[in-house]
C-alpha cells in the first residue's frame, strides 16, 4: 500500500505539472480530486489498523511517515489551485514544526518526481482492485444491503486478479469467497431496446425487423460492446445499420438472489442470498458499529478501555456472548454484561431487532 501510494503520488506530480505547462487547468485539477479521493477512501481506509495500532511498531511508524510524504507533497500541488486550505495543513504540518522551512507553502519549490518510485503495474493492479470494490459497493446499494452484512460469493467477470488484491477486494466489500472469470449472462438479466426517438426517425418502418435482430443477438456482448462505445452493424433489407450508445436503451439487473453491477468490460456480482450463519455475523458487525458510535458520541478516548452492557433481546444476547472475545477486542471492553438493571440504556435497530446498549469508561 505505501508504496502503491508513493507511485501515485509521483505520477500525480508529473502529470499536474505536464498539464500546468500545457495550460490545462480543468485536467491538472481532477487529476488532484481522483488522487485525493484514492488517498482518503482508500489508502487511508486500507491502513486504519496500522494508524491506530497501540504499540509504535514499525508498520504504525511506516503508516505515518508514508502519510506525512503524501500530504506535504500533495499540498504543493493542489497550492495553486486551493491556496487557502494548503496553506493552512502547511502551517500545521510543517511551518509549525520547522522553524526553518519557508513560511508559507506558496514559497516552496515545485515537488521532484522520483521515477524510481513510479511502478506503472502496481498502479494498474491497485487501481483494478479499487474499481471492483467501488462496483461491490452499488451493487450492494442496488440490493439495500449495508456493507457489514456479510455475503457468502462475489463474481467476477474478469480471469485473473492477483491473491493479495483479491484478499482486499473480499475484506472491503465483506464477502467470503470471489470467482473470478464468472459468465455474467447466468445471473443477470439483460434487456436491450432500440431509443425509438432516435432510431425511429431514420429508419421507422424497419424497427419491428430491428428489435428482431438485436434479440438475436447475445445480449451480454452487444451491452458491453455498446457500453465501451463500439458500435455492433447489423443489414435489414439492404440497408446497414450501425447500433451505439445513443440509438440503444441498455437496462441490466441481477436476477433474484443476485445483484450486479458493472463498467466498462468489468461486470461483478454479489450472490445476496443469507443464511443464518451469515445473518449472525451481520448482527455481530452491526453490535461492534454501535458501540463505537456510541464511544464517538459519549467523546471516550480513543484508547478507553470501556464495560458493555447488553440487554432486552435473547436472541441477539446469545449472538454476542458467542463472540463475546471478538467484539471485546474491538471495542476495547473488559467485560459484557447482561441484563443488568440501568436507566441509560440506549435502545438500538440491529438489522431489524430491538438492542439496549449502554457502556461506560473503566475507571
């Protein structure tokens, strides 16, 4: 991940500054946003454990050192375009800390691009992984199942996807098993139409013959062909018709029990059929999200070790002493305890049932 971010960062560098010089603002900028938006809801989010790991070990130091890099050099970048906010993270991060670093970010020079630290795969490979994961994620909203409801398969369409990137894919996106290379056409329902506004003024009297040739055709390879901006010819009484974008109204939807998403060449799945066992460990990750809420708002340290207490469903109950030492750890708690008899119980939905949650800080 570090140095995933680190080539990232250089190619930002380098790219902002060959679209500066070109006089291509609008493109330097979103170069920033996209870059920005990978750190944030990526490498940040990869790396939580590291940043909030108790002890300074190596890998919580290499987190830091990493972050602080990326974010003194991207403020030198986006300087230009937001000279505000850069300078204010500037005066924190280091004018406030190096008495000798100029006052002010717009005083810096320009960041170096290291080529050496530019690795071209790894950046393709990372970013096919952040691609998955963000077409998990609408699938999953096209389902209206949250993100900590634990799913049992995900397939996907593509043939190779290296173990490391399909180990993040499955932790991100909260599934147990991926099938790579899957044949998108078995779980989802294609339905391609002609845009009558469009092709009905060209060619009125053949659209019934139209409709007759694009369904015999294989409804996956035509949207996708489609979809990448190709255009698929077909021949109706001597005459060539060239199907796109723009003359085709494309509609894909998982069948029942799946859900689907997809961009480009790339089309995942998500099996959303839950079992018990699944349904459990839904109960299980929702409990954990409350009581962390639950510390956020009540303003613990991030360190406080707290006491939980439970009560009011038996049901969840016999959930939570069943992962009674997971959820201790997480949620930093030396103990459970049930029942107990307490006026600032906090009632709460897990997935659809009634939970009195309380903690409090162990003094």
């Amino acid at each position: 991940m570090d140095k995933w971010i680190i080539s990232k960062l250089n190619t930002l560098v380098k790219e902002v500054d060959d679209r500066l010089e070109h006089y291509d603002i609008t493109s330097a900028a979103q170069k920033i946003e996209d870059f920005t938006d990978e750190l944030s809801n990526w490498y940040v989010r990869r790396n939580r454990e590291r940043f909030w790991a108790q002890e300074l070990n190596d890998e919580k130091i290499g987190a830091y050192v990493t972050l602080y890099k990326v974010l003194t050099t991207l403020i030198k970048v986006a300087a230009p375009f937001t000279p505000f906010i850069t300078d204010e993270i500037y005066q924190n991060l280091v004018a406030n800390l190096d008495k000798e670093a100029p006052e002010s970010v717009h005083l810096c020079l320009w960041p170096e691009v290291n080529e050496k630290e530019i690795d071209p795969e790894l950046e393709k490979e990372m970013g096919l992984a952040y691609k998955i994961v963000k077409l998990g994620r609408s699938a999953r909203n096209s389902a209206n199942i949250k993100n900590r409801q634990p799913l049992s398969k995900m397939l996907i369409s593509i043939n190779t996807l290296p173990k490391y990137y399909e180990d993040i894919v499955k932790e991100e996106l909260n599934v147990k098993e991926i099938e790579l290379g899957a044949e998108m056409g078995e779980y989802v329902n294609f339905e391609i139409k002609p845009n009558l506004p469009v092709l009905g003024k060209q060619y009125g009297k053949l659209i019934p013959k139209i409709k007759e040739e694009i369904a015999k055709k294989n409804q996956m390879d035509l949207a996708n062909k489609v979809k990448n901006g190709k255009e698929e010819y077909i021949e109706i009484d001597g005459t060539e018709i060239g199907l796109n974008a723009e003359n085709l109204l494309i509609t894909m939807q998982g069948k029942e029990g799946f859900a689907f998403s997809g961009e480009g060449e790339i089309g995942v799945v998500l099996d959303t059929h839950i079992t018990q066992k699944l349904k459990e460990e839904g109960y299980v990750r929702e409990v954990l999200s409350k009581v962390q809420n639950m510390r956020k708002e009540r303003d613990f340290e991030v360190l406080d070790n707290i006491v939980l207490y439970v009560a009011g469903n038996e049901t969840l109950e016999n959930v939570i002493k069943q992962n009674e030492e997971l959820i201790k750890h997480e949620t930093l708690a030396t103990k459970v305890v049930y029942h107990e008899d307490r006026e600032q119980y906090t009632t709460t939905n897990i997935n659809g049932e009634s939970l009195d949650i309380d903690v409090e800080v162990v003094k």
